[in-house]
C-alpha cells in the first residue's frame, strides 16, 4: 500500500501523508532504492506491528527487543514458513 502511495500523487490531506513525506525524503537520500511488495503472509512481524501501531498510537517507537506481541511471528519469519494467500474470486 505504502509503495502505490509514494509513486502516486496523493493530496496533502490524506491520513498517511507524513509517512509518505518521509519515505520520499528517505528515496531522496539514496543512490538506488528499489521497493518491492511483499504480502502479509511473507512477513508476519511486520504485519503485527502495523497492526500494533492501530491500537497503540504512540507516536514513533523504538524497540531494543521485538515486544511480547511479535516473538511468535519473529520466529515464523526466522524459519520461513508461509501461509497460503485467499482470494476472493
């Protein structure tokens, strides 16, 4: 989702506009970046901690250990398994 909105022009308005403002100023900073979707499904802490984000809004965090929330899906990650992808058809 993130990717479609850095590449897209979006008003200013829009309730991610500052991660977008921020994810353009990083693009700027480097000589080649290349961004790729990765589905849910294929990175589960990064799922959970979106998901986390959503109930906690406390602004930016900085973890020094992965929170009690993701250790399972750290470990998921850590040995690759993947889960099937529904699709409505």
């Amino acid at each position: 989702m993130l990717v479609n909105l850095i590449f897209s022009i979006q008003p200013n308005s829009h309730h991610l506009n500052s991660l977008i403002c921020m994810a353009k100023d990083l693009l700027l900073q480097f000589w080649l970046v290349r961004l790729t979707h990765t589905y849910e499904e294929e990175n589960s802490v990064a799922n959970r901690l979106a998901h986390m984000s959503l109930i906690l809004s406390l602004g930016n965090l900085f973890f020094i250990i992965a929170p009690l929330e993701c250790l399972s899906c750290l470990w998921i990650d850590f040995i690759g398994v993947s889960w099937p992808r529904s699709l409505l058809v």
